[in-house]
C-alpha cells in the first residue's frame, strides 16, 4: 500500500471546513492513516485533524476596517504557520478557500519547494481577475468546482482540475421535505402545512453587524402580512446570542425561531428563504428553493468591490445560470420594504403562480446535475498526481 503523505491545509471559515472534510474524505479513502495539520474547523476535526489555529481565526468581511482591525493578528498566525511549515516541510499543501491567506503563504512555500494545491478556485471570473497572476505564482494545481474554471485557468498557465461541487453530492437531488418537517418539529412545533421563510443572515461577526438588522426588520413586515408565517433561523453556535438579540430589537423575540446549526435541514423544510450572499445560496438553490439574496457590507469595502466586479450578478445561483433567476438586493437596494416584498413575492408564487416556482425548480436542478461529481475521489487522484511529481 502507498505510504499516506504528510498533508497540511489551511481552511478558512465554516464553508471552508465543511470543503475540507469533504477532501479529506476522499484522501483518507486513499491513504489509511493520513495525518493532516494547520488551520481547521470542526468538520475536520472530526476526521481526525490537528488544528494548531481554529479556521474561525480567518473569518474577516469586507476590505477596510473589519480587516485592518485584525491584521496584525491574522499577519502573525500566517507567519508563525509558514515557519512551521517550512520546517516540518509536509508533501503537499492545500488551501482551502480564504485566498486572501493562502495564496500569499503557498507561495512562500512554492517557492521553498513544498508542492501546493488551492482548492476552490477564487472567482477571478467574477471579480478581481488581477489575482489570475498571483495564482500563477502560488499554486501547483488549482482544484475547480465549477465547470468552465479549468479551461480560463488554462488560458494563463494555471494546471487546474474540475473536481465538481462537494455540496451537490452532499445535498439530495429531491430534498426530502417531509422528513426535514418532521426533524424540526420537536424542536419547533412545525407542521406539514406550516408556511417557512427561513432567514439566513450569515455566519460571520460581521455580518450579523451588518445584515441581520435589515433582514429582521424585513422579516417584521413579513410577519404583519403573514402572522402565522414561520420564521427559522440556523445560526452559528458562537452567533446564535447575538442573532436572537437582533430578532428581539426588531419585536420578533417571540416569532422568530433560532436553531443552532441545520442549516440544511432548515433549507430542506422551507417554502423560501431570505439569505445573505455567500455558499449559503448556493446551498439554497441544491435545496431547489427560492430565494431573496440580500447583502450590507462597510460602505468602504461596498466601493472598493464595486470597482473590481466583473459580471452584474453577485449571488452565485445567478452568477451560474447567468441570470437573474432570483432577486438580488445588494448595500443601498437591501432595505427592509424591498427585502421584505420580494420574500412575499415568493410566498405568494407558491399559493398562485406554482409554474413559477416549477421553472426555478427546473433551473435549479439542471444547475445542480453539471455541478454533482465524485469530488472527494476526483480531487485526492489530482492531489497524488502533484504529490507523485514532487
């Protein structure tokens, strides 16, 4: 049997830990034993991980002052993770989204001959195509989960591998509505013809600061025009107080319900939902459900992307259909009367116009059959393809 690698990965916020068990799955199926270190979250804890810094150390939003109040913090754990790195020297690392650190520290280690793969390809065909140099110069291989990446990473000299997206494989073709229902009925008195709008506002700090007040003062006038509406929130564990906090202010304390975790669960059981941008949308629409896509963020970093969008989409259902197939209010557009009637709109589709509903559905899922792969097994073959050419 081939001798398992000495494998570091660095993983980046929750989306990047759920991406990097998944991985590590499909490197563990090949080599018994791996052992694996860096920067990590639960999900790899759980298989079996040695996480020197939790992956939450690298949740930042935005461009300005959320980053700059923690640089010097986020500067150090880089520096004190290459050096260590560069000592132990492992036979391959692997980033895991968070380019912002990963690229700078895979190519300190490139450079330094220890083989590097980035997995997640960031969205240079979206905004800040100026990083296509810097992925260049930092990554052996680059692990695609969207199918047209490796083809515009090739245009450059970037060897790169469509390895499919983990959550189409993870996240049922048809949800099981019903058995989603009868999961959170304990917990919520939820029944079968319950209407449900769950609300998603984010699973960073920041964006609880910066979004969730808007979204609960939507979901306030939500509820006036819909008072036997269920209302759910997944939170993060470490969010959870400050979210329930947010419903309070907005009058909701007693409406709105916030579960820890379940995300998907709440996804699986809900007639809409109205979420941040992010993997959470994405996320939602393997769930097959409709969707309003809000997102605030400091004016600063607002204006500082703005100049590097590239497409007019932001949300990634939208950016993948390339169409606004569903709503998307963003910064200034995300106010409370907006949000809130476009979630109504949805709401109202399902009791009126059910064709609307079937030909997001339809979209939905062809966008989730040209995004289902084998991609633990697909990405461990290309990674002991690097590891083979070291």
């Amino acid at each position: 049997m081939e001798a398992a690698p000495q494998v570091a990965m660095v993983a980046g916020e929750t989306s990047g830990d759920l991406l990097a068990g998944l991985l590590l799955d499909g490197m563990q199926a090949k080599w018994p034993g791996l052992a694996s270190r860096g920067i990590g979250g639960p999900q790899m804890a759980q298989r079996g991980f040695d996480a020197w810094w939790p992956s939450d150390k690298l949740a930042v939003h935005g461009y300005s002052m959320e980053v700059l109040r923690r640089l010097r913090e986020l500067l150090r754990i880089r520096k004190n993770l290459r050096d260590r790195l560069l000592t132990e020297r492992p036979d391959v690392f692997i980033g895991v989204d968070a380019p912002d650190f990963n690229l700078g520290l895979e190519a300190d280690l490139r450079a330094a001959g220890i083989k590097t793969v980035h997995f997640v390809c960031p969205s240079v065909w979206a905004w800040r195509a100026d990083r296509v140099e810097k992925i260049r110069r930092s990554a052996d291989h680059v692990l695609c989960i969207f199918p047209f990446e490796p083809e515009l990473l090739a245009r450059h000299g970037i060897a790169a591998t469509y390895v499919g997206h983990p959550l189409a494989s993870v996240i049922p073709m048809v949800p099981d509505r019903a058995a989603a229902r009868a999961q959170l009925q304990l917990q919520l008195q939820l029944q079968d013809d319950d209407e449900v709008l769950a609300i998603l506002p984010g699973s960073r700090s920041s964006e609880i600061q910066y979004i969730a007040p808007a979204f609960f003062q939507a979901a306030a006038l939500v509820h006036q025009a819909r008072p036997a509406l269920k209302m759910i929130v997944p939170a993060v564990p470490l969010l959870r107080d400050r979210i329930v906090q947010a419903a309070a202010a907005c009058g909701l304390g007693d409406v709105v319900r916030v579960v820890a975790g379940q995300s998907h669960t709440v996804l699986a059981a809900c007639d809409a939902t109205l979420i941040a941008s992010g993997t959470a949308t994405l996320e939602a629409a393997l769930f097959k459900r409709p969707m309003v896509i809000g997102y605030h963020m400091h004016p600063i970093s607002w204006w500082l992307m703005r100049r590097k969008q590239l497409q007019p989409w932001v949300g990634l259902p939208n950016i993948l259909c390339r169409d606004f197939v569903v709503p998307e209010l963003i910064q200034d557009a995300a106010t409370p009367q907006a949000l809130a009637d476009a979630c109504l709109a949805w709401l109202d589709a399902r009791r009126h116009n059910p064709g609307k509903i079937e030909a997001l559905e339809q979209r939905f899922t062809a966008l989730h059959v040209s995004l289902q792969r084998n991609t633990s097994q697909l990405a461990a073959d290309a990674i002991q393809k690097i590891i083979a050419h070291a």
